[in-house]
C-alpha cells in the first residue's frame, strides 16, 4: 500500500475513533455491517459537519479502500473488526459485509488453535511504536489456508490513548515475488553485474545504466542520462536506434541480437584515429507500465556483453580454414600444370578469393645481378578483378614497369619482405603507381626463392574493402613463397626473361 494512501486511511481512522470517543457510547450495529468507518450518531444542536458532508467522508474513505492493491482491516480497541476493502475479500473470500462486526478472527479467518495468537499480536501493535511486521496463516472463506504477511499499527484515539489498529497484508508470495523483482534490479544495476544494463525511455534516450554500461560505454552513470545514442555511438547507432524502435512496436525479438558498434571517445582529437569496433551481443525488453487498462511503453531495456574477443577469434578461425582450402586446391591443380608460369598465375587465382581485387607478378631480369644497382621490374603475369580464370602470362618476360622511386613494389624487393600502403585523400593515387583505377589498398610481397628475390607479387584493394593487417602479410608470404617457387623454376627452364 502507498504510503499516501495509508496515512489517509489513517487519518480518517482517527478522525472516527474521536468522534466515537466524544460521543460516548459504541457505535450502532448497522454501521460495522456496511463497511464504512465507524461514526458517533449526530448529536443535538449546532454540529460542525452536516449530513452531507459525513456521507461525502463515508463515500471518500470506502472509494480509497476498495481502490487499494493492499489488503486492509482494521480493528478498535475491543478487537471488533470496523473495515475490510474489497482487496481483503479477494485473497480471503469474506466478504464486507461477513467481516466488519466480527470480534477478532477465531472460527472464521483463523484456526481456533491459532485465534488468540493472531488476535494478541494484532492488538499488540496499538502498545508498540511503529509498525508490526508478522506472517500468519489465515483462513480463507473455502476452508482454504493462505501465508500473509501483516504490517499492523495503532490509531490513536483524540486524547492519545490507542482507539485501535489497522492492518495492511498481501500473500506472502506475491509479497516475495515483489522482493525478488526488486532485488533483481539491484543486482542488474550493480557494480557486479558483467552485463551492461540501460534503460531508454520512449524517445530512445538512456534513463539509467548501470556501472558496466557506463564503462563500455567510456562515460559516467550520470553523464550518459538523457543524451542522444548518436553522441555515445560513432558507428552502429542507426542499428541500435533500428532495432529500440522494433521493440517499442512490436515486442522483443525471440533472440539476443549482435551488433558492431564504435564508440565515440571523451576525449578523442579531431585527425584521431577511429576506435575499435566491438560486438555487443544484445537483448531488448519493452517495459510497460501496469497500472492502466492499455500497456503503455515507458521504453527499452538494454541488457548487452561485450563479445568482441570472442568473435574476432571465430572470424580468425574462420579465414584461416578458408585460406588452408583454398592452398590445398591450389596445390592440387598446379599439380597438373606443365608451365611453371601458368602454375604461378594459378596460385594468384586461387588466393585472390576473398582476399584481394587484383594480382600482380612483376619479376627481376637477372636474379643474379648486382643487388647495389637500381631495381628494375618486368610485368610477368596479372590477374585483373572479375575475370574469369588466370589472367594472361608473359611466358618469356614482358615490358619493363615504369614505376616511380619509392615504389612499393621497389620497396619490398629492397627488404626482401612485405610493404603495406593505402592511398591517401588526393586524387590519381592509383594512377601514380601503375595500379588499376579504383585501388586503395596495396600489399607488395617480395618473391624469394634459393636465397635469392626473383621478384614482387602485389596484391591490391578497391575502397569497399579494409586495409591490409599483418595477418593478411602472413598470409601472402605464404602464397608469395609457393609462387617464387614455381617461377624460379620457369627461370631454370626458359632462363631469364
């Protein structure tokens, strides 16, 4: 019961019990069969309240007794029950009119045995401060035995003395059940919850998180309240605001969602880099209020765990299984290519499967010149984006490549290893280097056969896909060394181009 409701009740409890207590008699009999509070007959002369007003109490008081979710009874001094709302009838049976006038609750609302226990502490309450808190098995009107707990407390009487007690009891159940969603949300909105917990009103703002969001997060519990998921969230709030207004339309989806979101930086610089994506592994809940006939959403719970890790492991795992079947069927059809230099294109075909748009072969004229001289490269083979098969091949060499000094290419032929590059904002990036129109990314991997560089394969990228990493380097050393392989052969064969 509220505690608005219960200090009207208790005020107008008093209020009765000093009209009885000034009229000086009990109150007539009818008065406890019609459940309303128990008043002293009118007397002669002048009065301070008119029928009217009285009857307007009487109306007042039974419309907030039968309106509460709480049941409620309550006794006067000699243990009479004077009311009983109609919350009190459900969980027990008795009606208003079969409880008020009873004198305590042995035979009807408690085992015989149990009476004189139940009825003491009851009536005890009036000589305790505060409120008693008791459980007691009750009967119900059936013959049934239900577990309530009671909180009972005195009604002072106009000189002070206790005129009664009043008592305000549910199930014990559903008094549990409110503990637990109480404790609940303690629990979630914790500092050990591992679970980030946000609640978003109707307008998709946050309206409380707990510890964890705010981390994940990179802000304060307070700070976050109240502003837009566009200011939190650099990427993935229009799936995150998407999938909010989903719920708010049509209920949670059967299963936890995932979404990659980047978080936007407190203190991030302008010409920072991004922050790293993450995987937040999401459920939604519509809140609804209860207390209206029609649910009416008051927002969205948030529950969301950070996956991240665990993902980009079984997205690793993934490519690397792809990249190993793609070399083994790549190893079993050069198997059966008589020309060295065909078997060196094949192998492009086959790494460039999720892996890259364009292939290029660009080989030394003589592995065994002087190393300190300057770099010239010969177009050997190419393998263009979106042609079917291997691209065409310069059996016995091709034209030299005009490429600039500083090249990539150049580059990893100097090392002797891999040169990542991606092109910057001006325009003719691509053109400059000899790459097709549309590249924006580029790996350059230095051939290396017999302890000696025979030439550089280049892998490259349009602007849909991500740059290189180092796994994508590993993984094109690997393709690069099968191809020095096969090329260093078609060298000893044919000679040099």
């Amino acid at each position: 019961m509220d505690f608005t409701e219960r200090g009207v009740v208790r005020a107008r409890l008093e209020l009765n019990a000093a009209r009885a207590g000034h009229a000086g008699h009990a109150p007539p009999a009818d008065a406890f069969s019609r459940g309303y509070p128990v008043t002293a007959p009118h007397q002669s002369g002048p009065a301070r309240h008119g029928p009217t007003a009285d009857g307007d109490d009487h109306d007042l008081l039974a419309a907030l007794l039968d309106g509460m979710d709480a049941a409620l009874c309550a006794f006067d001094a000699d243990g009479t029950v004077t009311h009983w709302n109609r919350e009190a009838e459900r969980i027990l049976g008795w009606t208003a009119r079969e409880a008020v006038g009873r004198r305590g609750l042995a035979g009807w609302a408690a085992l015989e045995a149990d009476a004189e226990e139940v009825t003491g502490r009851l009536l005890g309450a009036m000589n305790a401060p505060g409120r008693q808190v008791d459980e007691f098995a009750l009967l119900t009107k059936d013959g049934g035995r239900v577990l309530v707990r009671i909180q009972s407390s005195a009604v002072p009487g106009a000189d002070g003395s206790p005129a009664g007690v009043y008592c305000a009891f549910s199930e014990v159940h559903t008094q549990i059940d409110l503990e637990r969603s109480v404790a609940l949300s303690e629990a979630l909105f914790g500092e050990a919850s591992s679970w980030g917990v946000v609640l978003v009103d109707a307008d998709l703002r946050p309206a409380l998180a707990n510890a964890h969001a705010a981390r994940l997060l990179r802000t304060s519990r307070t700070a976050l309240l109240g502003r837009p998921l566009g200011e939190l969230l650099d990427q993935g709030v229009e799936e995150l605001e998407g999938a909010l207004q989903h719920v708010l339309a049509a209920g949670a989806p059967p299963a936890p969602t995932e979404l990659w979101v980047t978080v936007r930086s407190a203190d991030a610089v302008a010409g920072a880099p991004a922050a790293e994506r993450r995987c937040w592994r999401s459920g939604f809940l519509r809140l609804a209020t209860p207390l209206v006939e029609e649910p009416v959403p008051l927002g969205v719970a948030w529950l969301f765990l950070d996956v991240t890790k665990t993902r980009l492991a079984e997205q690793e795992s993934a490519r690397l299984r792809f990249r190993g079947s793609q070399l083994h069927r790549a190893g079993r059809a050069v198997a059966e290519c008589e020309d060295p230099m065909e078997a060196a294109a094949l192998y492009l075909d086959f790494a460039l499967a999720g892996f890259a748009d364009h292939a290029l072969i660009d080989l030394l004229p003589d592995p065994e010149a002087d190393p300190e001289g300057p770099v010239r490269l010969v177009r050997a083979a190419t393998t263009p984006a979106g042609a079917p098969g291997q691209g065409p091949v310069a059996a016995g060499g091709g034209l030299p490549v005009p490429y600039r000094e500083g090249h990539p290419a150049l580059q990893a032929v100097e090392r002797c290893g891999s040169v990542r590059a991606a092109a910057d904002r001006g325009a003719g990036w691509a053109a400059a280097r000899r790459w097709p129109e549309g590249t924006r990314h580029a790996l350059a991997t230095a051939l290396r056969s017999r302890g000696r560089t025979v030439g550089v394969v280049t892998f490259l990228r349009g602007g849909s896909r991500r740059a290189f990493d180092r796994a994508d380097a590993v993984y094109a050393e690997d393709i690069a060394s099968r191809v020095a392989a096969a090329i260093d052969l078609a060298v000893a064969v044919t000679g040099p181009a």
